[in-house]
C-alpha cells in the first residue's frame, strides 16, 4: 500500500472516529437530565387535502400538552426527579415535505440521513425564536385519503423525529402514542417489538410481564409499541393512558441507572 493511500485512509478513520465522538456526545447531553429538553413541533401537510389543511389551521399551542404531561408523570413515576423532562412547543407550519425515507440499502439511508439533517437545520432556521434541543416534524393525512399510515421514526442523530398522524380527532389518541413512542426514540430508546411481526418482544415489551394470566394485557409499553391480547395479537393503545415506559426503555435513556 502507497504512503499516500495510507495517508487518506488514516485521514478518513480520523473524521470517522470524530463524527462518532461527535454523536455520542450529543446523546449522552440529552440524557442529563438537569432540566427539561425543549421539544419544537412542527406541522406539515402530507396531502393536499382541504381537510389537513384546516386541522392544521386549527391547531392550538396547547395541543400536544397531553404527550409533556404523559411523559412528566412517568418520570415522576419512575423517580427522576425532574417532572417535566420535555417541553414540548408547537412550531410554525412548515410548507415543504422532508426527504422520503428509502426502504432499505445501508448507502441509501445514510444518505438519506445526511438530506434529512440539512432539511432539519434548514427549516429550523427559518422558524422564529430559540432553537429546540429536539425538533418533532408531524406529517398530517386526511383519514378518508390513507387506510395505513407510512413508518415514523426518530433519530437520536440529528436530534429529530418524523411522526406520521391522522388529521383526525379521532386519531388525536394513538396520534400522540406515536409521537411519545419517536420522541423516546430520539433520547436513546429502543423498539421493542419484532419488525416482522409487529407483536411487543416479552418481557421488556410488555407494560406487565409478570402479570397472570399473561394475556390480555391493559396497557402497552410505550417503545413495545402494542397491547398484547394474546401471544399472536396486540392491539395500538388508544390513548397515552393505555401506556408505560418500562424498566429497560427508562435505563436506555437515563431515566433509571443500569443495575
């Protein structure tokens, strides 16, 4: 091998180790938990339905208050000793759509990831006020448009999430389950389900797994995602009041100190 490839190989794991210090850094800050983390919402039309576009009109800053007192009372719960970790503030409507997300392809994604990133800094930049330390982005769809919402997701790199809702005050429950599930996500939380099925993984996917019987269950762990009905069912809670964060989810994001 020539000096000079050395060299750009020796350059490139010196940017490689950088970035990594970088990420890990800026995940172990979100989970100090000294004072709350200030969580921007902004929503996004998905379609250009009249129907999204008046829900969108009508959200009042005080729409998203059921996921930060969700989350305070289970941190309170689980003796955090901050009772509001999250702050959550509703944004400016944003008019343009983010980056589709790729199926698959370890490339794709992470160029998709860089994309997405630009996007964020970009539109943050365009919002009035102080920049968040976590920026949510909620795509609204009109219910009579979409049957199955795409996969939402966040990202502790980028310190983002994209949530996929349903411009529907019936949805209102299970649209802000999702939003709490990827807002955990971003703060270093895990799934806790199998992708290929769905189902919540037992035990640390289970809101009571020590419960007997097992099935049914009441509630859902909020990173299993579901509410185990039987060991081949499990139905999306309704409401956050159907849902916990569990043991493990709290020790992935500093909630609770690894035993």
């Amino acid at each position: 091998m020539s000096i000079a490839r050395r060299v750009r190989i020796g350059a490139l794991l010196l940017i490689l180790a950088a970035v990594a210090f970088g990420e890990w850094r800026s995940a172990r800050s979100l989970q100090q938990w000294r004072e709350p983390l200030w969580v921007g919402i902004y929503p996004i039309a998905a379609d250009d339905s009249e129907v999204t576009a008046r829900w969108i009109e009508r959200l009042e800053p005080d729409t998203y208050a059921d996921v930060q007192s969700w989350l305070g009372r289970q941190a309170t719960a689980l003796g955090l000793g901050l009772d509001t970790p999250f702050k959550l503030v509703a944004g400016e409507p944003i008019g343009s759509q983010p980056p589709k997300p790729p199926d698959s392809g370890t490339l794709a994604i992470a160029a998709w990831s860089l994309k997405m990133r630009a996007w964020s800094r970009a539109r943050l930049g365009e919002q009035t006020g102080p920049r968040p330390d976590i920026a949510l982005y909620v795509l609204y769809h009109d219910a009579e448009r979409i049957a199955v919402l795409p996969h939402s997701l966040g990202l502790t790199k980028g310190r983002f999430g994209i949530v996929n809702a349903f411009a529907d005050p019936a949805m209102q429950g299970s649209n802000r389950v999702v939003m709490a599930h990827e807002l955990l996500h971003v703060v270093g939380a895990t799934d806790k389900y199998d992708p290929a099925t769905g189902l919540p993984r037992f035990p640390d996917g289970y809101a009571d797994p020590e419960q007997t019987p097992r099935y049914p269950q009441k509630r859902a762990e909020i990173m299993g995602g579901r509410v185990p009905i039987s060991a081949s069912r499990a139905s999306v809670p309704e409401s956050l009041g159907l849902a916990v964060v569990g043991p493990v989810s709290a020790t992935e994001i500093g909630w609770v100190r690894a035993p």
